[in-house]
C-alpha cells in the first residue's frame, strides 16, 4: 500500500532522516519504533508533505497528489485544529473540504464521548480532548490508510481502548496503519511489523520474532530494542541510582 | 504572605499570557523572537495610547470647561475600547496555573487583580498624573484636587465597561453558537464597536459646537459626563454648590464601578460558556467551507475583525459624507490588500497538507471574501455612483492576483520579516485595482465613454485573474 524509499529529511544542518527505505502491507499495523528524535514524526510528516524531503513516497502505487489525501487519515503527536473553531465547526470545515464524513463524525463524537465539548472553542479543551478531536477528524472520511503519531498520549484509559478496537477493526477490513510510538507494550501487542529506528536510520525491520533473532535476545520487544539502540548501560545507570 | 511587590512581579507573566492570547492564530518558527516582538508590541501600544491620552488632556486643559468635558468622555471612549480585545483574551484565562503555587486564595485574586491592571498600567498612571497638574497649570491650584477626582472616576468607569463588554464579547459575541445569526450579530456588533470608536472624536466635536448653540447649553451641561463639576471649576474659579451635587451620582457610579471591577477580577474564575449537546455536521462545498471557516475565525477574534473591518468602517463613513465618490472610492482601495493579509495569514498551512484540498479553491475563497468586504465597504458610494460596480471584475482579480502572490512568497508568514514580498503584494494590488480608474480618468479628459474605460480593462483583468485560477 505505502512504499518508501531511501528518504532524507533536513532541518536546515540536522539531518533527521537519512535514507530510510520501507514498506506498509494492506491488512498490517506497521510501527516505528524509537527514541525521542530517532526521526519518527519526520518520516510521518514527510508522507503527508508537512515537510521537504528527497527520496521517493508512493501510496497505492502512486506518487502522493492533494485528491489522494482523502484516502489518507493522519493523527499527528501534536494536533493540528483551528483553535477558534468548535469541534463540530471544525468537522464540518473537515467534511465540506473533503466531500464526505459528517454521519461517520457524529458517530465518533458519541464513540469518544465529546458531545458534551462539540460546542466548546477548541482553545479551551484539554490535552486529552483535543487529541480525540484529531483522532475523529482523521477517522470521520473512512480513510483506507491511516497515519498514526504516537496518538495514544494524553488519551485516558477508555478512549485508548476505543482506538486499539478501531485499529484492529480498520486493518481486518484490509486497511493499513502507519503507527509511530515509543511504547513497548503498544507496539508489541498491536503491531504485525516493526521498524526500530535509531539516529534517522532503521536499524532492523521485521515481526517482533525477525528481530529477536536479529539482536539474538529472548524477551520482551523492549528487551530486543535495548539490545538495537545499545541500551546495555542501563543496568548500570539503574545500580548507580539505587 | 508575600508582599505586594512580589505578587506585582507573579502577574507579569499573567499579563504577557493574556496579551499572546490575541496571537494564538498565528504559528511561529522562532518562539524566542516572536515573543520578544510581542514584549516589545506591548510596551509599544502603552506608550501610544499614553501619548495620546496625555498630550490630549493638556491640550484640554488649556482651553475651555466644554473642552475638558469632551476629554473626559473621549477617554472613556478610548480606555473602554482601545484595550477590549486585550480584555476580551483576559476574561477568557482561568490562570489555574496560580492554584498550583504556593499562593493563598487571597494572593491569588491580588494576583488576577493586578494582571488586569497591568494591562492599563502606564497609560492610566500617566493621565492621574499629568491631567491635574495640567489643570492646577492652567486653571489654579485649587483645580487639581476636583480634576483628580474626575479623572480618576473617568478611568475606573472606563475599566468597569471594559470588562463588562470584554466578557459580554466572549460570552455571547466570540464564541456564541455557530448560526449564520450569531455570525451576523458578531459583525454587527463589532461595527458597532468600531462605529462607536470612530464616534468618539465626533462626540467630542459635536460637543463643542453643541454648547455654543442657544438652548442646547443647558441640554450639554446635564449630560455631559462630569461637566457640571468641571464647568464650575473652570468657569467660577471655585466649585459652586449645584455644580458639586449634580455631579455627585458621577462620582458615586465611578466608586460603584471601581467596586465591582475589583470583584470581578479578584473573585471570578474562568467564565463559563454556555454549551449543548445538540450539534449539527453539514456538508458545504469547498469554497464556501473556507469562506465560513474564514468568517468565523476574523469574527471571532477582535484585533483581525477591525483590521478587516477597516475598509468598511472607511466605505461607509465616506459614502455618508458628501465627498466625491470616485475619490472615496480610491482611499477604500487602499486599504483592501489588508484582508488578502489577514485572510491568507489565518490559513493553517499544516492542516491544509494534510486535506484534499487544490490551491484554486482556497485562493477562490479568499478573493470571494475580499469581494463581499468590498461590496458592504462600497454599498453606500455605489448609491451615487456607477464606479465601483464597473470596478468590480478589477477588483476580484486583484484579490486573485494577491492572495496567489501572497500565498506563492510567503509574504504573510511574518509580515515584519519578509516586508519586500509584502510590498511587492502591494504595488501590485494597487496596479490592478487603480489602471482601470486612471483609463477612466484618461477618457474623461479626453470627451470618451468613462463607462466602457473603465469596464473593458476591467474585465480583461478579470479574464486574466479566471486564467490564473484555471491554471492553479
């Protein structure tokens, strides 16, 4: 569904990303899997054109044009809203702009429990909130691919449950997700492929058994990524502050 | 309990807070620098309101009882209204951070109290000072004590109005619900506002020609604010009995009001407002989405509503006087590059990535909105006037052409950094918007059809302005 290949993202001298290559199935979860400023958010942002890059990104076999972000759902770590606009104006801005999505919004909105917020300026919602106004406004137009950075922070405990559901629902329909997270437990359970990136480069790629046998530990995922991203030092670190 | 200077430092942060608050539509790259730019803009837009406040008080001063009433009324106007929006972003702030501090309830509200005060420090400070010394100056000394009096009520009534119509602007104004109703009361509202602004100095005018004319002296000392004490002072060199009683209830409302603002600011938190369940998704199409979305953003936020409303205010005021329209018409011109800045500025590039959304729909919106801006600016010159409807097709493509620019130079990022891309927008706005007025300037001086000079170059720009959007 998603190719990638060899992608470089520059922030004027930083160079975020340094030709990552790979590739999302229809029906699959595929995480990214990182340290803070491994270049996760940068690869996502990169596929939605929020930022320049070199290198190729095609989507169902072609390059990505303006009518293709339609079919494209995206929940960036930081949201993006019309602060001024109330989340049910800003649905329909969304529905309008896009041509579909109001009845599958109105839906969402009970789903996540924010009819008691629709009204409210968006300025003035919580972390928690304004997260699961992005995650409807990402949902509402049925998008057979979905872009998902780190969209479980700042969630609270039955809104998270709620998109976990979602998710597996969307891929068993033969859709595909684009997952970026740093939390072990999440990845583990609900991605089928994983990327560990480390310094803008993918440092291994494959199922949660392809990389045990890469980095030849036996354990959790977040035992393998320790052994990926050279965590050896921890036990010391942890000694020291004990 | 801290001291009272410790708890004046706390507020600053408050006061800054609320002064970004009238920025948050705006993304920056360079925080840093942006909020050294905001620092800067706030001490910028003291020292301007206090230099008109004080130069215009010792001006006053110098001259008549009449004079100085028209002052007092004209700060009124200009307190109660020239800080509104900062007001309106205050009364919207709940400062919960104060309750995670080390602070008592009673700190707390001396706090929220002085943020507020913060936001009329140095102008109000100013005035107290410099206006009874004028008076004592100009008038004797016993005129400084009565004209410290007056001053002092003028600006506590003006600090209670503009919090009374801060919060009734963001209770049922800014955020109200989302009818194409609330939306006209929003823009009607605001016109009134900037009516009412504009008013002042008119007020302050009518005045002085009011009280020269028989009969309606009396008229003018009765409701002139605070005139009766004034015109005693000034006049009769001593405060005479009537004149101190009828001013009396003055004096007594601007204490009433000092009370109640206090309370308000100390006690009140964030201000609720009303919501429900019900809500209603409808699908528009593109270009009316952005149009609807653009409407709601500007109306919502004050400082936009009057920049946009600038050319309006101008139309109007200008089709009511008996100026020739062709010139009216021209000066309205001048300030339309404006909405093209504020309506592609609020546009969210981010978001706008990630939609299935062509260029053509979203310059169409812009240049529809600057359309309307510019049919409500000109309603009352095209009643004397065929021009601006000939004018029309040229004034669609120049929002065509500079919303394109302005979108293609990134000239409304940071409108003081890129200020090249800016005027290039400009220029070439007023090159569009002015060539079919100069051929029909041309053709009238030359016996020809001024219709058909002015209409032909006109819709050839459109022609190229459809070409263009055709092409995006």
């Amino acid at each position: 569904m998603l190719e990638v290949s060899n992608l470089h993202v520059r922030y004027d001298d930083l160079e975020a990303v340094k030709g990552v290559s790979f590739n999302v199935r229809g029906g699959e979860i595929f995480g990214l899997l990182g340290p803070n400023g491994a270049g996760k958010s940068s690869i996502l942002k990169a596929i939605m054109g929020l930022v320049n890059y070199e290198g190729e990104i095609r989507l169902f076999g072609r390059e990505i044009t303006p009518e293709m972000k339609n079919e494209i759902g995206y929940v960036p770590e930081e949201p993006i809203l019309i602060e001024t606009l109330t989340p049910a104006e800003f649905f329909e801005f969304l529905a309008s702009v896009r041509g579909k999505g109001c009845e599958k919004a109105k839906k969402l909105v009970k789903v996540f429990g924010l009819e008691e917020f629709v009204n409210k300026p968006i300025a003035t919602l919580s972390m928690g909130n304004r997260k699961k106004v992005s995650i409807v406004s990402a949902l509402m137009h049925d998008p057979k691919f979905l872009i998902l950075d780190e969209p479980l922070n700042g969630l609270d405990a039955r809104s998270s449950r709620i998109l976990k559901e979602i998710m597996k629902k969307h891929v068993e329909g033969g859709g595909a997700i684009l997952f970026s997270t740093h939390i072990m437990e999440i990845a583990e359970r609900l991605c089928d492929r994983i990327a560990v990136l480390s310094e803008g480069r993918i440092i291994a790629m494959g199922s949660l058994e392809e990389l045990k046998s890469v980095a030849k530990v036996e354990g959790s995922l977040e035992d393998v990524f320790l052994t990926l991203v050279g965590g050896e030092d921890l036990e010391e670190i942890i000694d020291a502050i004990s | 309990m801290r001291s009272l200077r410790e708890l004046w430092k706390i507020s600053y942060p408050l006061y800054i807070d609320t002064f970004l608050g009238e920025f948050a539509h705006r993304r920056v790259k360079n925080l840093e620098r942006f909020l050294k730019g905001i620092r800067r803009q706030a001490i910028i837009n003291k020292l301007i309101i206090s230099a008109l406040l004080v130069t215009t008080g010792v001006y006053s001063a110098s001259l008549s009882a009449i004079d100085v009433s028209a002052f007092y009324l004209m700060t009124l106007f200009v307190v109660t209204f020239f800080f509104l929006h900062t007001m309106t972003t205050f009364v919207s702030k709940g400062f919960e951070i104060l309750y995670t501090l080390p602070l008592s309830e009673e700190e707390i509200a001396k706090v929220r109290l002085f943020a507020f005060l913060r936001i009329f420090d140095v102008p109000l400070f100013l005035l107290t000072l410099s206006f009874p010394i004028a008076m004592a100056v100009f008038h004797g000394v016993l005129s400084f004590f009565p004209s410290l009096v007056c001053i002092i009520s003028v600006e506590t009534l003006s600090l209670w109005l503009s919090l009374k119509f801060a919060k009734f602007f963001y209770e049922r104004i800014s955020y109200s619900t989302s009818s194409p109703l609330a939306t006209v009361l929003r823009i009607v509202t605001y016109l009134a506002w900037s009516v009412a602004v504009f008013g002042a100095y008119g007020i302050s005018s009518m005045l002085s020609v009011l009280s020269k004319l028989k009969g309606y002296e009396r008229l003018v000392y009765e409701f002139s604010f605070l005139f009766p004490f004034n015109y005693a002072i000034i006049s009769m060199g001593v405060p005479d009995p009537t004149a101190l009683a009828t001013s009396v209830p003055f004096v007594i409302l601007s204490v009433f009001a000092a009370r109640r603002c206090v309370d308000l600011v100390r006690c009140e938190a964030r201000i609720r407002i009303p919501t429900s369940e019900k809500f209603e998704i409808k699908k528009t199409g593109v270009v009316m989405a952005f149009l609807k979305k653009d409407v709601k953003m500007i109306t919502r936020n004050p400082g936009l509503m009057l920049i946009v409303f600038l050319p309006v205010g101008e139309g109007l005021l200008l089709g009511a006087i008996s100026m020739n329209p062709t010139i009216s018409l021209m000066i309205v011109l001048g300030y339309l590059p404006i909405v093209t800045f504020v309506s592609m500025g609020i546009e969210r590039r981010d978001l706008l990535a990630t939609l299935p959304v062509r260029r053509r729909d979203v310059i169409l919106s812009k240049t529809l909105l600057g359309c309307q801006i510019y049919l409500i600016s000109t309603f009352l010159l095209m009643l004397k006037s065929s021009i601006p409807i000939l004018l029309f097709p040229s004034v669609f493509a120049m929002f065509v052409i500079s919303s394109t620019m302005a979108e293609s130079l990134e000239a409304t990022k940071n409108i003081y950094a890129s200020i090249g891309p800016v005027l290039l927008v400009i220029g070439l706005s007023y090159l569009v918007a002015y060539i079919p007025l100069m051929f029909g300037f041309v053709a009238k001086f030359l016996g020809r059809s001024v219709v058909l000079s002015i209409l032909i170059p006109a819709l050839v720009e459109m022609g190229v302005a459809i070409v263009i959007l055709s092409t995006l």
